[in-house]
C-alpha cells in the first residue's frame, strides 16, 4: 500500500510540473515547487500517516535543518512509540527510564526518547551524546542520522559484527572509523543515498526533506504493525508460539532467531515466556520480530477469603488468605476504579468484611475485578460443562444463566457430599451435561445434588481417546457426537465383558448415555489378534485406565501397551512379582501380548527398574 501510494503521489507531481496548480497537490504550501519533487510525496505520505507535521502557516520549510533530538523522536514514531497498542509498553518505558531521563532537561520527547530506550535503541550513553545540554538542540548530521536509523531499525548487532566495510562514496576515507558500519547498513537497506556529487558527507546536516524520505523507506522496508494478543501456548521442543489476536484470532508462528522475546521490556529466550498472559507483539509484515509479555504471572482467577484493604491514593490493595485456617496473607494491587460486586449487586471494598469468600480476576498481574459474598453459598440450577481431574484435585466448571456464576470453575473438597436422583453417590457418578445444586464454602465445593437423563444412541466410532480422560466420538446420522468415558463404564463385546482397546475406527456402537457420558458400550465385532513384542523404557504410565507408554531404541515415537492388573502378569527381571503400580517412568520393560485391532495388549510385562 505504501509503495502504491508513493506511485501515486510520484505520478501527480509529474502531471503538476508543466502546470501551475502546485497548491492544491499537497497538505502544505511550499513542497509543490519543481525543486521539492524528490521529496514532496514521501513528505505527504510521512504527514498522513502522521510522524511529521508542518507549521501554523500551512508550510513544510524543508530546508531547514533537523535537530537531533527531532530525529531521534521522529524515528521513534515510526517505529511504533505514537501506536496505541504501545502505551502499556511506554508506562514500562517510563518506569525504567524516567530517572536516566530527568537529566536531559527536556520539554518534549520523553515519550519518544523512553521507548527508544525501552526497545534497546537508545542506551544512556546515547543521551549524552546527542541530547545533554544544548546538545539535544543542534543540528543531526548525516553520520548521526545513520547511526540512529540502524539503531532504530534493530540493525545495530548485525551493521556491527561485520567487518572490512567497504563503500564507493567519494569521500568513503573521510567518513570516520566508528560510523563506517552504520553507513553501510543505512545505504544497503536504501534508507540514505548519497549525495548528488557522490559523497556521503558525514558531517553534514540532515534537512526536513531529507528525514521525511529517509522516514519512509525506513517504514516501507520494516512494514511494522503492532497487536496486543494473549500467549495461548508455547512450544519450546518446536520453537513456536500461539497467539490469540483481537479482530484476528488464534495462529501459531515460528520463533526463529530474529524473533526477540521480552517479559516487560527484558530480554528473555521462548522457555522463559510465561502462558495466558497479554503480550505485545511487533510484527515485520506477517512475521514477528518482538514479543513482549506483560507480566511474569499468568492471568488467572483466585478464589480466596477476605482478609482486609488498604488504598494508596485510588488504587485498592485487597488482602486475602487461601484457606480460613492459614495465617498467610497476600496482598495484591488493583486497576484504579476496580469493578466490585457483593452478592451479585455493585458495591465497594467496604461491603466486605473479614472471613467472606471473594474472587480476584487476575490479568498482567494485577486485578481487574473483584466479586464475592458470605462464606457460604447455594448455585441453583447449573449444569456441568467440564470435569478436570488432575492427580489430587478435581475442578468443575459450571453453565447457568445468572451470570455471577455462568463459566466458572470450582474446586471440589476431598470430602465433598454427594447425591444424584436421590440416591447416596461419589463424584464418579457425576457427569458432565448433570443439573446441579452445589453449596460452596469459601470458593470450594462441599456438596453436590444432581439429576441426570439417561439417553441411548447408536453410531459408527470415528475416534476414541484414551487418557486421563477417555472420550468417544461417534457419527450418528452424519454428525460426529462426543461423549466423555467415566473409568467405571461397562463395555461388552459380543455380549461378553471387554474393554476400550478392542474398538476399531467403524465399529457399530450402542451408548447408554446419562448427561453426556457414556455408562454403557456394546459392541457385535470380531477381534482380530497377532502375537507379538514390545520391548523399550517407559515414558508414562497411567495405572488408573491401565496404558503404559514405551520408547523403544530404534524409534523416537511411543508405542501405547495396554494392560491391568487382573489380565497382564508382571515379572521384574528375577522373576519376582510385581503390580503396574510398581512401574515407574525410565524403567526398562519387555512386553508380550498380542496385538488387537490395531492395539498391543499385554499378558506379560518383564520390569527391569531405572535403579538396576
């Protein structure tokens, strides 16, 4: 687009030239003379766009000089500092820069200055040479110009890190030593030609015209654009990111080694850079260049007990303890005029007092909303909609339609009390798609009352999940429906007792499902076995649903052996009994079985342990 633009603009000062209506081509009044045609359109496209202006008489003046503070801040508007999605970024600037800069004595462009600083271009060193003193008021050289054009444009390591500079200006043995890099880079990259007798001319001074093209082709060249995205995932092992872009949507990019990662303005490596947080990312055309997050702490929500405030100014610090038996209290910062509701109504920090429950919506590690209520509530009428089961916790997340509670997760107390359709139950028998009453102390819950629909469906298996969380998808009368597998389900093959490892993709099913799980499979197959071995180190086992996955030498891709303890005789290598809960992560294991429908089943498991 801005190529087309240039073109354009180009194309008009031509037709102008033979004519006289030079006034009415650009914004001001003194660039449309045949003088200026070399820079009159990169002058109107650099004022469009908004990095340069002109004077309260309409005019341009491109002849006179450029001071170096203005070239400074004017490359750093074209690279992002007057972009609205920086301002979280120039908050951070000026946190980390304010004091450096409070000895420039400046009365404008501390904005400019600040992120320069912020994105590496400008070190303290930087300040005193082109804007201490009276120094910041004096005219930019050529020479200055290409060392702050390389800097701005993130070319500084590479201009530097080449040697034996070569150039074929006339004066190229004038130009001095500590700039020749930097001359190179700005003229490689078309950013500063030289002048019309050839030279460079080093020592002299930049104009207005001159920094308004200068300006343009640098922002033509780096073709940035700036986005606040959320850090979905990372990927260290594949050195990708996943970002989740307003008005864009989520996309997985490459990290590669022009990709800088920052955590609020410092540098960090893709390992370092923390998930479910904002970031601000920089890109270069359809690459990032930069990503910086803006916090260390992922956003999250707490649910804790109320414990206490304090205000600085407007801000709230609210103070919370995890459980009502702790003496910990932490104490975290607030947006200034945080949203508070009590009890589903708004209210103030007031409206608490000690020993409520309370919940903290947390994002770039401050909070962002606060509600709560007494210690003790009921939820009417929800619906499950997730069921995450971890290795000693459970959570629940919730549907309802008041929205004080619609999509909020819980955690469930080990002693929780539970009943469904009447009957005395465990949270085994609860199952996503369940209606729900729950009493919750404190953010977590304590009971549990629930009624289910139980539903037959018939189907062809397109997928089955085998995991901490077993699924099955079905096609039923051309829809694809999954249903999560409770580990207590009942599976009959050809009206006998089977289990999950002998279903095919396109086997005919029959679900007997409550909610959305499935109680119940029934199949009419024939299983089709070969004999077989599997011998490598185990990389995970799972005893609960009885998988145990195993690396063998001459691949990199694990293999899923299924077994139990009622069917797979385990054996360490002295022959000596042992269970599949005495297996561990790096063993050594033989296992002989045979393989069914595609999955090895085993019948015996020879262990040998990482300790031998």
């Amino acid at each position: 687009m801005k190529k087309t633009a240039l073109a354009f603009a180009a194309a008009i000062t031509a037709l102008c030239a033979a004519s006289t209506g030079y006034a009415d081509t650009y914004s001001f009044t003194d660039i449309s003379a045949d003088q200026y045609s070399w820079c009159a359109p990169y002058i109107e496209d650099m004022y469009k766009a908004g990095y340069v202006n002109g004077y309260e008489d309409n005019t341009y003046r491109p002849d006179n000089q450029v001071t170096k503070l203005e070239g400074i801040a004017l490359f750093a508007r074209a690279m992002g500092s007057s972009d609205p999605v920086n301002e979280t970024v120039l908050e951070l600037a000026h946190d980390q820069y304010d004091s450096a800069l409070s000895t420039c004595s400046l009365s404008w462009g501390d904005d400019e200055l600040a992120y320069m600083m912020y994105k590496g271009a400008l070190t303290a060193a930087d300040l005193t040479t082109y804007i201490s003193g009276t120094t910041k008021n004096e005219p930019l050289t050529r020479g200055e110009a290409a060392v702050i054009i390389t800097k701005a444009m993130g070319g500084e390591v590479s201009a530097t890190s080449s040697a034996g500079v070569s150039l074929s200006y006339t004066d190229a043995g004038k130009i001095p030593v500590n700039i020749l890099q930097y001359v190179k880079y700005v003229s490689d990259e078309g950013i500063m030609n030289g002048m019309d007798d050839g030279s460079f001319s080093a020592d002299g001074t930049v104009t207005r015209s001159q920094i308004a093209v200068m300006l343009s082709r640098a922002v033509e060249k780096c073709d940035y654009s700036f986005y606040k995205a959320r850090i979905n995932a990372i990927d260290e092992e594949e050195a990708t990111i996943t970002l989740d872009i307003t008005d864009i949507g989520e996309k997985t990019y490459d990290v590669t080694d022009t990709t800088d990662c920052y955590i609020r303005g410092a540098i960090a490596s893709i390992s370092d850079m923390p998930e479910n947080v904002t970031a601000v990312v920089q890109f270069s055309g359809d690459n990032p260049v930069s990503i910086d997050a803006m916090s260390e702490v992922p956003d999250e929500q707490i649910v804790a007990i109320y414990s206490g405030y304090n205000t600085v100014g407007s801000i709230i610090q609210i103070k919370v303890k995890e459980k009502a038996s702790s003496d910990t209290v932490t104490a975290y910062n607030c947006i200034a005029d945080v949203p508070i509701t009590y009890a589903g109504s708004p209210a103030t920090i007031k409206s608490f007092k000690s020993g409520d429950t309370v919940t903290l919506e947390i994002a770039d590690g401050v909070v962002q909303a606060i509600s709560g209520g007494e210690k003790s509530e009921t939820i009417s009428n929800a619906t499950i909609t997730d069921m995450e089961i971890g290795d000693t916790d459970l959570n629940i997340t919730i549907s309802s339609a008041d929205s004080n509670y619609d999509g909020k997760t819980y955690p469930v107390s080990s002693d929780v009390r539970v009943q469904k359709n009447n009957k005395d139950a465990d949270m085994s028998e609860i199952y996503v798609g369940d209606k729900v009453t729950l009493t919750v102390e404190y953010g977590t819950v304590v009971k549990v009352t629930a009624t289910s629909s139980v539903t037959t469906v018939s189907g062809t298996l397109t997928e089955l999940t085998i995991s901490n969380q077993p699924s099955i998808t079905l096609s039923v009368d051309g829809k694809e429906k999954t249903y999560q597998i409770p580990q207590d389900c009942t599976v009959l093959i050809n009206e006998e007792e089977g289990s999950l490892y002998d279903f095919r993709v396109g086997d005919s099913l029959v679900l007997t499902v409550e909610s959305q799980a499935v109680t119940k499979i029934k199949c009419s197959t024939s299983v089709v076995s070969t004999s077989g071995r599997v011998n490598g180190v185990v990389s995970a086992v799972n005893s609960s649903y009885g998988f145990i996955s195993v690396t063998s030498e001459d691949s990199t891709i694990p293999i899923t052996v299924f077994c139990s303890n009622t069917k797979t005789t385990f054996i360490d290598e002295k022959g000596g009994t042992v269970k599949m809960n005495d297996i561990s992560v790096g063993d050594t294991i033989e296992c002989r079985g045979a393989t069914s429908n595609g999955a090895f089943v085993a019948t015996l498991i020879i262990v040998t342990p990482t300790s031998n």
